[in-house]
C-alpha cells in the first residue's frame, strides 16, 4: 500500500494541479452525463 500513501503526498504537494485537474474532470463528467440525458429525452 506504499503506492497510495505515495500518491496522497503528491497530491498533497501540488495542491494547485490536483484541484485543476479534479475540476475539469467533474466538467467533463457532467457533460457526458448531460448529453447520455438529452439523448434518452
């Protein structure tokens, strides 16, 4: 389990990217999301 303690201080180190990263992908998320709805309307 090193790998994950390993992957929470880099996280932890570059808070800046992982928020960046975190929230494009929730947009990108959403708009799949969004379009599998439009298409079942």
């Amino acid at each position: 389990m090193n790998f994950i303690k390993r992957a929470f201080l880099s996280v932890k180190a570059r808070k800046g990217k992982s928020i960046i990263l975190f929230t494009v992908f929730l947009v990108v998320s959403n708009l799949v999301l969004a379009g599998f709805a439009i298409q079942n309307v």
